[in-house]
C-alpha cells in the first residue's frame, strides 16, 4: 500500500546521520517531516573511538531517534527501492512525498562505525571490542588517514603501554589537501605518545583475523619487513551507502557509488530529490559537511514551501580538519586561523568532548556532566 501523509508539504528523509537528522530537524516546524532509518538511535560516529577506548562514553553516542522532531515522526525501516520521489520500505510500506532527501550516508569498518540496529547489540558489540583491546599488547592500524591517526591517539593517551603502530602505503600521513606543517605537527605529536609509523610499503596482505578481535597478527610489507601485533584495526574503506536506488535512477551513481548532484544537491535528473552528506559527490566526506549541506537543502525547500527567502546552491568547503589526538593532544587547519591549529585548539574544540554536547542538544537530551 501507498502511506500518504497529511496537508502539510511531506519530506521525507531516507537515514540518520548527521545530514539526516540536521535537515530533519531544520523542516520539522514547515513539513510534514518522516525520517527512516532501520536503527534505532542515532551514533555520534565521531565519538565512537572514544567509547572504544572508555565504554562510559556510551551513555553519550547513542540518542533515539524519536526524540529528534517534535512534529514529524520517525519511521523505522530500511528503503530497498527508491525510484525519483517513491521510496519502497522493507516493511512493504511505500512513500511518495513531495520533498525526498537521500541522506543514508557510507559505510566503514568497525568500530568507527556500525550497522547494529538495536542500542543494546551495539553497546554488547563495543564493550566485547574494549575488553579485546583491553588484552592485547600490541596494536596495529593499517591505514593513516585521519581515523587512524584519531584511534592512534585515543589508544596511546589512555593505554600509554601498549605498542601502536600506523601502517599505509602512502609515503606520509594524513593524504588529501592539507599542509604539509599540519602532517609535521601530527607526526611530532604521535611520536611523543610513541606510536609507530610505517609508510611507504604496502601491506602484502591485510591479517586473516577479523579485525577489531584478539589474535596474533603477523604479516609483511612488499619491502619485506614484518608486523607482528595482538589484534588490529582497519583504518580505511568508506562507501557510499547507495545500492538501493531502482533501475530509473541507476545512472545518476558515478564508477564509485557516490549520487552525482547539481549544485542545489539535487540528484541528477530529479527536481525534488536531493542527497547529501556521504552519499554525495558534493564534497569530502566529513560530519561537518554533511551538516552544512543539510543547511542549504533544508534552506532551499523552506524557501520554496513558503515563497520566502532565495534559493541557494552549496559551496564546497576549503580543506578544513581537526585531528584529535586523545583528550588533550592534536591538531587541525581551520577557516580564518593563520596556520596550523593546535593541540589547546583541538582539546577545546573537540578532543575533550567529541561535539556530544552538540548533538544531545539536537535531540533534547541532557549533556552528561562531569565529561
């Protein structure tokens, strides 16, 4: 059966990340606004290595979606079909709104992220990753963009003892549009916490072992020099999360998965579609920029919806990154600061609290004190 939803203007968002829920959140006071997500909370992903690190920060990553809009609702469910505005569900149930935001983001290895769809097996699944760390001695990360710098980080700030070592194939860290004095900073830092670098040689094969899980790891770079570890994480491997689409709108996916949009962010070919945040082509994948997408789409529908304000299209953000290295330590290059941001900078900003006070705010839910 087809669902029609009431009088108002409908939007509907297809997943809750953090572009879901910010243009959720921003129509909810002039659309009949559903949200879908097959899960039950939103994860603040930003945070997740923290809680690996510190299982008290689960009380803060995890908020449930229904205390995210006040007027609309929130449908859980996954979408198995979306041809232009009509989102077939899992359930069978069918949405045909007059507004459809494609929003169901990437997936990446765990525990940076996960596809647990209750709060409960995610909790279980975290604290059986901690207690596997918890035992192991020697930790290797095999990728040194920055998630593996970030997890680099949270392990050596609140276990010093263990050995970590950083493996890629690239002849330095951090790769993408930064500057070089933000990698030199990174790698001072990482080698005061004592983290090992090895770069430049690729990895002849990644470990048997599912990473994230006690076991003993040894395997070797082309150059020939071996890594030994007790468990190991994967640091690389984001993809768009866009396999759904139906067989009308297969072409507007590039060689990579990623929705090609205009610069309104509308998909191609589509007058009232849009995708942002990692399903995109928009721009880089990042939290922040998914929330600024967000800002313009869900902008540009008000306008539209009330005939007041003008339609805008997104600009693409200049390189901007703030790499935490555990609570006190990191650093970044940030719009409108001369050179390179700090290790006080990235604390305040980011390293103490991972932005949850942010998003509890979101979802009107209490900040936890005291952390």
């Amino acid at each position: 059966m087809t669902e029609h939803i009431d009088s108002r203007p409908s939007v509907v968002v297809v997943g809750g990340g953090y572009g879901g829920i910010n243009a959720a959140k921003a129509l909810d006071e002039v659309a009949e606004v559903t949200l879908v997500d097959p899960t039950e909370a939103f994860t603040h992903n930003v945070a997740a290595w923290r809680a690996l690190v510190e299982p008290e920060w689960l009380d803060r990553i995890f908020l449930p979606y229904d205390r995210l809009l006040k007027n609309g609702r929130f449908v859980r469910d996954r979408a198995v079909a979306v041809d232009g505005r009509q989102v077939t569900l899992a359930s069978g149930a069918r949405l045909e709104p007059d507004y459809l935001i494609l929003a169901t983001g990437s997936s990446y290895p765990f525990p940076a992220k996960i596809d647990e769809i209750t709060v409960d097996t995610a909790r279980a699944r975290f604290r059986e990753a901690h207690s596997a760390l918890l035992d192991a001695e020697r930790v290797l990360l095999v990728g040194a963009g920055p998630s593996g710098l970030e997890l680099a980080g949270e392990i050596k700030s609140f276990y010093p003892d263990k050995h970590v070592t950083v493996a890629d194939v690239s002849p330095d860290i951090l790769p993408g549009p930064f500057d070089q004095e933000l990698r030199e900073e990174l790698r001072r830092q990482l080698d005061k916490l004592g983290v090992e670098l090895k770069l430049g040689s690729r990895l002849r094969a990644l470990p048997d072992a599912a990473p994230a899980t006690l076991a003993p790891i040894s395997i070797q770079t082309e150059a020939g020099e071996e890594l030994t570890a007790d468990i190991w994480y994967r640091c690389f491997g984001v993809a768009p999360a866009s396999d759904y689409l139906g067989a009308s709108m297969a072409q507007v996916r590039d060689e990579r998965g990623y929705l090609r949009v205009d610069g309104q962010l509308r998909v191609a070919g589509q007058d009232r579609v849009y995708a942002i945040g990692d399903v995109s082509d928009a721009d880089y994948n990042m939290a922040g920029r998914a929330g600024a997408q967000a800002e313009v789409v869900a902008a540009n529908i008000k306008a539209t919806i009330t005939g007041d304000g003008e339609i805008a299209d997104y600009q693409p953000m200049p390189p901007v990154i703030l790499v935490p290295l555990g609570p006190e330590g990191g650093a970044g290059q940030l719009p409108g600061m001369d050179g390179i941001a700090g290790p006080e900078v990235a604390a305040e900003y980011k390293g103490r609290n991972m932005l949850a006070d942010r998003f509890a705010v979101l979802f009107d839910a209490e900040p936890a004190e005291g952390r």
